[in-house]
C-alpha cells in the first residue's frame, strides 16, 4: 500500500491497494460474505472523502465468493422511525461520495450482489460482471424497503416493473440477464473481472481530469434535468472543458498527427 493511501484509515473489513494512478478497496469481510455494517459503511465513505489527489480510479470489489450479501442483517436493531431516517440517510451520504465522489469507480461483480451490496453497485459508474453474479431485492421478505439509495438508483438500471417483480416475488437475475438490460456494462468469465476492472480503470485514469469530472458529475444530472436546462448545461460544460490545457494539449497532439486514434476494441 503507498503511503498517500495508507494514511486513510480504514476499517479491518477494508482492504486498499494502489497499482498507479489506480486503488483498488476490497470489501474484505469474506466470513459474513461481505455484509455491509456501519463501520464498512462509514469506512466507505473516509475512503473516497480522503483519496489522494494521484490517484485517478478506483476499482472496488469484494473478496471470497460473493460481492455483497447487503445490509448486516444483525444490526437490523429496533429503530424509531427517525433512528431509521438516519440509518438510511448515512448510507445515502456514503453512496454519494461514490458516485458524485472525486474520480470514477468501476466495480467487479461476482456471486451475490444483493440488497444494499446491489445498491452499492449501483452508486459506481461502470460494473463488470463475472458470470457467477446475480442479482436479488430480499427487502421484500426480509420486512423492509430499500434505504441505501436503490430506489433512485436501481430504476434506471432495472427498470420499475423489473424492479418491483425482483421486490415483491424474490425473482433473482443472473450475470446474463444482468448484462442483456445494461445493469453491467462487462461480462466476464470467473475470476477475470478484476483484470478487466483493471484494464478499464487504467484507461481511465489516463482521461483529462476534467472530462471524467463532467461525465460523472454532469452527464447524470444533465440527462435528469428538462432538455431546455440541459443543453445550456451541455453548453457551459463543453465550453469549460475545451477550455482546458489539458484538451488543448490533446487536441493539438492529434491534429500534429501524435495522438491516438480511435481503435475497435
Ligand atoms: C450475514 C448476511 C447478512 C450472510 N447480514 N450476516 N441481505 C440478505 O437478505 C442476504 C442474506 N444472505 C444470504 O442470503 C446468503 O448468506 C448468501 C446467498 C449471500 C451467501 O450464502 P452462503 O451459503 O455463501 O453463506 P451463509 O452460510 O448464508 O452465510 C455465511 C455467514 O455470513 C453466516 O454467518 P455465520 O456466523 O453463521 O457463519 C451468515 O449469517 C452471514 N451473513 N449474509 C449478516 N446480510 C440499506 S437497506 C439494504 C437492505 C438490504 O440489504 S436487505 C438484504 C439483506
């Protein structure tokens, strides 16, 4: 671990690496497949408030056989409906640093990814699935509703009446099936998800700063916005990037016949 990524402090159910300009967070808490407490959340949230400036990607995964079997269902204690507001609210906090956070996330998804682990999934910019992933809502027969954020999130991934099937019937979806809707944007054989992770968060991290800054933050809001505010939006941000030295440095290394071209991948 370098020391700029070393100096955040993370809880034991966190692992962090640096390869680069690239982290690489582990939910590392295999022996209760990945179940999200306060403390990961919060360790969560530390992380991506605190990530040094080098580094330009992040890929978050989660160890032993699962991503994320959601909430800590053991910490599932007597709220009042304000303690439940709250509860709801810290995860809503943490989630945001991740996807409005400092630098694009790319997740590798294998084995469950259920509940609070599919809303955590949901909260990065691009997930790549291995083929054992799948995809549940139990909220429904656990008693509860989604808090950490999945009812913004997930229907624009799911779609409503997928996601009130997955809710009210337990209907999983499979890596395929997952992959067939747009809910990955990768699918991959087993156990090569993190190369795959690492590959594209490399290559991202190698974007100007800006751009990835306008299509994580803008692009999101641009598309929620009506179309009227969102050309204008459109506008200010293509002016602001090209206004850059980074994209002038681009621009002109390609038209001097130095800069990539686009190749079919
Ligand atoms: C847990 C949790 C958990 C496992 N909270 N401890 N999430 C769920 O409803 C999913 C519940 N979990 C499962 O359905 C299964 O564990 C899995 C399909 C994910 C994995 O099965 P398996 O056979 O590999 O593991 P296991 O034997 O069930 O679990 C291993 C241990 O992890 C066991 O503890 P142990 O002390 O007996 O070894 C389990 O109790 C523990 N474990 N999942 C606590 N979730 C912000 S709102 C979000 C709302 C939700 O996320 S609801 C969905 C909750």
């Amino acid at each position: 671990m370098s020391s700029d990524l070393g100096a955040i402090k993370l809880p034991s159910s966190l692992r962090a690496e640096q390869r680069g300009a690239v982290a690489i967070l582990r939910l590392h808490r295999a022996e209760k497949r990945n179940a999200l407490n306060d403390t990961l959340v919060q360790g969560l949230m530390a992380f991506f408030d605190t990530l040094p400036a080098e580094i330009r990607a992040v890929v978050l995964a989660g160890d032993g056989e699962h991503f994320s079997a959601g909430l800590d269902l053991t910490e599932l204690e007597e709220r009042d409906v304000f303690g439940g507001i709250a509860h709801s609210s810290s995860w809503h906090r943490a989630f945001e640093r991740i996807q409005f956070g400092k630098v694009p996330v790319v997740a590798v998804l294998h084995g469950a990814v259920v509940g609070g682990g599919l809303e955590l999934a949901a909260s990065v910019h691009i997930r790549v699935a291995e083929r054992s992933a799948y995809y549940a809502l139990p909220e429904g027969s656990r008693g509860i509703f989604v808090g950490g954020g999945g009812s913004v999130r997930l229907p624009p991934l799911l779609g409503v009446a997928r996601m009130m099937d997955m809710m009210l019937t337990g209907r999983t979806l499979g890596a395929e099936e997952g992959q067939a809707i747009g809910l990955s944007q990768y699918l991959v054989d087993e156990g090569a998800g993190m190369a795959k992770a690492l590959e594209l968060a490399e290559h991202i991290a190698g974007n100007a700063p800006f751009t990835n800054f306008a299509v994580t933050h803008m692009l999101p809001r641009i598309a929620a916005i009506d179309p009227a505010a969102g050309f204008a939006a459109e506008a200010l941000t293509a002016a602001i990037a090209q206004g850059e030295e980074e994209a002038k440095k681009r621009l002109k290394a390609f038209l001097e016949k130095r800069g990539p071209k686009v190749v079919r991948r």
